[in-house]
C-alpha cells in the first residue's frame, strides 16, 4: 500500500480534461474512510487520479470501478490505471446515473466529481452504497454544495461539509510566492 498524495506531476495529463489536484485527493480521499479491502466508485473520473490513488489504497483485494462519459478522458483513465499497474480497477465509459447500472456490488465509498446530473447521481449512488458508508463530493460552486447537501440530508446522511483553499509555493527570481488555487468544498455524507 503506498501513502496517498501521488504528486500531480506523476500523472500523465492532458489540457482540457479536469483532474482533482493532490490535496484535495488526499482530503477527499481520507473522507471517505478507505481501508484495504474496500470497494470504491469514483463517478466523473476525469484523468484518474482519484482512481489511481483509491487503488492503491485499498490494495489487491479491494476494487475500484470508474465512471467516465467523455471517450478522451476514459482513455487517459486507462493510461494512467496502465501506467500505475493496477489490476483492481474496472473503467466504465458511460455516463452517470446509468452507468451505474454496470456494478452489482455494494460498495464502501462512492466519489461524486462535478457533474451536472448531482441529484440523480447521488439517489442512485445511495443504493449502491452499503450502511454506514460515505459519499464524497467536491464542487467548486456554492450551488453544488447546496444541491449535494439537500440531497444527502433527504436520504437521512449524516453531513458536513469542509472548504479548502490551498496555496502553492512557486520559485521567482527573488523567493517563492504563493498562487492560490481555487477554493473547493468537500461534502461529504455517511449513510446512516
């Protein structure tokens, strides 16, 4: 098992499709409470390193699916899933809530991306989701948050939601500066 916050850097990237940035994976991730063995969705998985670091956390024995609509970012999904070497991953190219279809599991934790179909996403995700395990969401606008929220407190979760803002070190000519990025909330709910 490797500790979580693979540096950005380790990810092959491409410009337009979005990935979670180290931090916030490394919150995201600790909210949703994996141990070896666990089973895990990440919806949206963009460049995969939300997948890439869930794998490895939950190691060998446990599973990964992810979720991804756009054929450009399922593919860089499965470069960096090759390029890591992990065999505990299942890529499902399709768009959520219905691809969510394709895993007859319950699962430990789910992780929810920015998505324009939250509410659908999370009723659905609640099914697959066994009791007293966690649904992640990380959003950038208050009118996720809210949604994600109001959804999550309807299905009786347990709720809390965290803002994040995280500043970077970058060297110039005269010392380091620090270039903010943008805030991000993290909500998060335990299925009660």
């Amino acid at each position: 098992m490797r500790m979580p916050g693979i540096p950005d850097e380790e990810f092959i990237r491409e410009e337009k499709i979005p990935m979670t940035k180290e931090e916030i994976r490394v919150l995201a991730l600790s909210k949703a409470k994996l141990f070896e063995g666990a089973k895990f969705i990440d919806v949206g998985s963009g460049t995969g390193s939300v997948t890439v670091e869930a794998s490895l956390f939950v190691g060998e024995k446990g599973k990964v699916w992810a979720i991804e609509k756009e054929k450009e970012a399922v593919q860089l999904t499965r470069k960096n899933v090759e390029k890591f070497g992990l065999k505990n991953v299942i890529i499902i190219e399709g768009e959520a809530p219905e691809a969510l279809d394709h895993i007859n599991e319950t699962v430990d934790a789910i992780f929810i991306g920015g998505t324009e179909r939250l509410e659908e996403i999370i009723v659905t995700a609640d099914k697959k989701l066994k009791k007293g395990g966690r649904i992640v969401i990380d959003a950038i606008l208050l009118e996720t948050v809210t949604k994600a929220l109001s959804v999550l407190n309807q299905l009786n979760y347990k709720t809390e939601v965290v803002e994040v803002i995280v500043a970077k070190g970058m060297k110039t000519s005269k010392g380091y500066a620090m270039i903010s990025r943008n805030p991000i909330f993290i909500v998060y709910g335990e299925k009660q």
